[in-house]
C-alpha cells in the first residue's frame, strides 16, 4: 500500500525558515489576554498573516528598514518597526471602544437605517482577486479527527466569495471507534453563504432585509458599544424577533458613526436551515450550531480578509451517536495578486478532499508560504494524527479504487517511484461480443508546472507526473509489462528535465514559460506514441532494449535488471488462440482479430 496522506508533521514545513523567524503575540493592552485572527501585514506591501487563536503570528526574517501593521477590530492600529519586535514578546493593543453596561437602544438614530446602510456598503464591494488559505479542524469530544490546510486564488464580490481556484493541500485524518469523519465541501460552504439572500443554505441574516419597515418586523436592533477615534467601531447586535433557530442573529461592527463594516458575526443555535448533509445511507444530523464572521480590510479596495467558520454537529447512524466541532478560517492576502494557475490538465470544481489527491504535492510552494502559526493544541493534535494515521487502519487497506476522495491518483517521479499494474486501471470497455477491446490500452503522463512571481525572479517547479485514473493497461502482470510501464516513465522524466533546462534560461517570464511547457509537453506525447508504435508485436524485444539504453545512460536507472525484467521475456510463444496486442506486443486470450 502506498502512502496516501501527507503525516501532519508536514504541515509545518511552510512555517520554518532557514533563518530565525519573527514570531510575536498580540494581546490586549490591559488585560493581557490573546487576541486571535488579527491582520498582521508588513506596512506598504501585501504580504503578510494573521495571529492563530493563542494570538501569536510568525512571519520571515525581514529587512532592517521593514515595518509591521496590526489591526484588530476594535483596538488602534500599531505601527512598529522591525527592530522593535525583532526579540519576539508581546504586542499590546489599546481598545477604541466604549463598552455599555447593557446592550440598549440609543435615542436621535435609526439603528435599522444603519444596519440597512451596512448592507448597502457590502452589496458594493467591488470584486477583489487574491491569494487565500484555508485551515480546518475537527475534533469529537477532545479528540482530534481531521486536519486540513489548501491554499486557493481567490474571487471576492459583495461580501461574497464567488470562486475558488485551489492550488495545494493536506490533509491527515485518524479514526474514533474505527470510525472517520470528515468534513466534505467546508470551503465550498463558505462560497455558499450569500448573507444576502433570504431564502438559500444557510439561515436567513437581517442583511436578507430591503426596507427598515421589513426589518423592524423581523428584528430587534440594540446598541452593544460605541467606538471613538478612526480606529473606533460602533458595535449593533439585531436578534430574530421570532423563533431564533429559524434566523441568524448579527453582530454587527461598523467604523464609528459611519456604514463601514469591519466586522460581522452570524450565528444561530440549533438552526433549522443548514447546508450539512450526512454522506452515508442511513445517517442523520440531529443538531447544528453555527458561527460565521467576517473581518473586514481597513483599507481599499474593501474585502473580508479573514473569515472564520464555526460549527457543532451531532452526527446519528447505525446505533452511535457522536459529536463534532468544526473550526474553520480563510485568510485573504496579496491582494490582486492571485496565484498563477498551475500548468497541469486536472479537473477542477472538485470538493477538496479530491482536490488535494488530484493534484500532486509541489515541496516548494510549501517552503515558500507562511501559514498561521499553529497553536500549542494544534502542534498536539498534529502529532496525534501523524501517529494515528487513516492510512495505517485497516478500513483504509480494504477500500476499492473508486473510494478515490482519499487517495492521490498521480504519482510524481523518482528514481524510487517505479510503477507496477496496480497504478494502472484495469478496466476498459468491451466490445459488441462481450471481450476486452486491448484498443483501449492507454498511458498518460504529463509535465507539471508551478510558477511563482515572489521575489525578483521567476520560481518554477516541475513534475514530471503519472495519471492512474486515466491509464488503462491489458497486458499481463509479466515482469517485462512493469519495465514497459517504467521506461514510458522515465522517459516522461528525461522531457521534464529539457524543459527545465529551457527555464533556467536569462529572461524567461511567466508567458515565455508557459510556451515553453507547451512545446515540451507536445514533445513528450510524440516521444511516447513512438515508444508506443515501436513496441508493436515482432519489435518489442528490440524496441524496449533499445529504449531502456536510452533511459539507463541519462538516468542512470536500468529498468531490465531493476525489475527482473530480462530481455527473453520478449520472446513469447505465438499461440493461434490468441490475437496480438496492438501496442505492446504481447498476447491476450480471446478472439482472433
């Protein structure tokens, strides 16, 4: 069994650096207490993070004269150089709000005019196009379960994600009472929430309202606190007026005395309306809570920069009853400035389960990113997971090929990584008389191709990658058959190294590059359909040989004698009841052409 999902140890590769990292915490000025999510960005650029929930951020080593941003809702923003946060330690911020002692209804101003003013400001938020991370966490009871991060391009409009483009992830899940649980489709739930909307997945939220008539009916709007200064935030609370499991209740910061939203918060207890659904026959939702918030950027163009998801769910089948805990965050950064799509022919709009094993794991592109730092239960639940893996169970040995949301169906190469039948699918459609059609042999590799504009110059990372979904194979399971599989490998390997040698040139930007993968990748399907019609009955012998020299002096990988695979297992008998593979030369037993 090969190895499936990345151990959660990984998941802090993007977060070490060669040098000592700035590592920092952001606290409330009086109390000391952590302050979570706040936007942590190096002032004048877009690059930047958030603090994890302990309140702590890391960001790389930076230059002597670079300074740091921290906004959080609420509190003054705080300047500081480098130099001053280069030892680590604390980062206090002062509070910009004056908190009421109850949530009341403040005289000379429509609160309901405000909120519906709020509404207006987000429905005309302009489309804003970046990069995005995405962590998930889950646990039932205090176990954790599963453990996610992507990273995704992403498309934002009227306070609404309207697209995401993945770029990479991992994923570990572990099993509770040999059962797994997992969360499919959470990113795409964040895309579904329209706060707009009045009927749709989610509850209605008081934003579903057009006219402050419609809205008073509904809700009652209070003041929670009032802010002062421009860092100052008017804090509305709006509550259903009827049953609240049918609605959303809204926290609602908008800069003071402006419709500027900073923050929101929908939540509801035990909702009624919700897009969770059990995949197993038989399984049932009992209950659902649910915490949405946004957190708003300070400055144009205006887009939430940090959402957080957050639910409880009581999951019933098969006489058990479990309940989970769902955390959820995406952290918008580099505006307009999304990541250059990766050249490989994948499916997209898949859930991200699938999406993290369709798309081969690139080692740079984690090196080069900087996610939120994880917290000390996070670094637990991490090993626990890594110990505890989905892969080492045996519900996981008995799954078929088709049980694919888990399972990566490409292999990238290596000169360890040699390919066997069980790579390749054994199926393919019959014929009108019922018999395998061995026209249907087919193998498909492609070049993998990752461009980063971070820093001066062009980054690029390639594969050259194996595609088990798409190859099908009717030769026998001969040892021959496996160095057949590995020379068309190999060979895939020898292209992706001239085009390396093509991008490593002076010059080369991203449109160059792209050309450049297209003449290589066209190279290397002419390379294989020769090595394909070469191998035909009565040239397999000579053709195979010839080609393995070929892949032995530029790879130094000798697939004959690697495999076992020697030359005289070419020389198949002729049998008269058997017709001849029209690709691979061998013998399929069947009807006679």
């Amino acid at each position: 069994m090969r190895n499936v999902l990345i151990p959660l140890g990984c998941l802090l590769a993007g977060t070490l650096a060669a040098q000592a990292p700035l590592t920092c915490r952001v606290v409330d000025a009086e109390e000391r207490s952590a302050l979570p999510y706040a936007t942590v960005q190096v002032q004048g650029t877009t690059r930047g993070t958030i603090s994890n929930a302990e309140g702590r951020f890391q960001l790389p080593v930076l230059a002597p004269q670079d300074s740091i941003r921290i906004t959080y809702v609420g509190y003054r923003t705080v300047v500081l150089p480098f130099s001053a946060l280069r030892n680590g330690g604390d980062v206090p911020l002062h509070r910009a709000t004056v908190q009421l002692a109850t949530a009341e209804v403040r005289p000379g101003e429509d609160l309901y005019d405000r909120v519906l003013a709020a509404s207006a400001w987000l429905w005309n938020a302009p489309a804003v196009k970046s990069k995005l991370f995405f962590g998930m966490e889950t646990h039932s009871e205090d176990q954790p379960v599963e453990v996610l991060q992507a990273y995704y391009s992403a498309n934002f409009r009227a306070a609404m994600l309207t697209g995401l483009d993945f770029q990479q992830g991992r994923v570990g899940i572990t099993p509770k009472n040999d059962r797994h649980f997992i969360n499919f489709n959470t990113a795409r739930a964040f895309a579904l929430l329209d706060i707009h909307a009045k009927v749709g997945a989610f509850p209605s939220s008081p934003f579903a309202h057009r006219n402050a008539r419609s809205l008073k009916k509904d809700h009652q709007a209070e003041w929670v606190s009032v802010g002062s200064g421009p860092d100052g935030v008017d804090h509305v609370r709006v509550v259903p007026r009827g049953d609240p499991r049918m609605g959303f209740t809204l926290d609602l910061w908008l800069k003071a005395g402006t419709a500027q939203v900073r923050s929101l918060e929908l939540s509801c207890t035990d909702c009624v309306q919700h897009p969770f659904v059990p995949l197993l026959p038989g399984g049932r939702i009992d209950a659902v809570d649910m915490r949405y918030e946004q957190t708003w950027s300070t400055s144009a163009p205006y887009l939430p920069e940090v959402m957080e998801l957050e639910y409880h769910t009581t999951y019933s089948g098969n006489g058990f009853q479990e309940s989970f805990h769902t955390q959820a965050v995406m952290h918008a950064f580099d505006l307009g400035s999304p990541f250059i799509p990766t050249l490989f022919p994948w499916t997209a709009g898949l859930e991200e389960y699938r999406m993290i094993a369709w798309m081969p794991e690139n080692p740079a592109f984690w090196q080069r990113m900087s996610p939120p730092l994880p917290t000390e239960r996070q670094l637990r639940d991490q090993a626990f997971i890594a110990e505890n893996d989905v892969r080492a169970s045996a519900w996981y040995n008995e799954q078929e090929r088709e049980y694919d949301l888990l399972r990566p169906i490409h292999t990238a190469w290596s000169p360890d990584a040699r390919l066997d039948l069980g790579h390749v699918q054994r199926t393919w459609a019959p014929r009108a008389n019922g018999l395998p059609d061995p026209n249907k042999v087919e193998l498909k590799a492609y070049l993998y191709l990752a461009l980063d504009t971070t820093g001066r110059e062009l980054q690029h990372y390639s594969m050259a990658v194996f595609d088990e979904m798409r190859s099908i194979h009717a030769a026998p399971a001969k040892p021959w058959t496996r160095a057949f599989l590995n020379i068309y490998f190999d060979l895939c390997e020898l292209e992706r190294r001239r085009m390396e040698q093509a991008l490593n040139e002076p010059g080369v930007d991203v449109e160059r590059a792209r050309m450049i993968h297209t003449v290589h990748s066209k190279r290397l399907s002419d390379n294989l359909d020769d090595l394909m019609a070469q191998t035909r009955k009565g040239q397999a012998r000579t053709a195979l040989t010839s080609w393995n020299e070929k892949v032995e002096e530029a790879l130094g990988i000798n697939n004959f004698v690697l495999l076992e695979a020697l030359p005289t297992d070419f020389d198949l008998p002729v049998d008269p009841n058997c017709f001849p593979h029209p690709q691979v030369g061998v013998c399929v037993i069947g009807e006679p052409h």
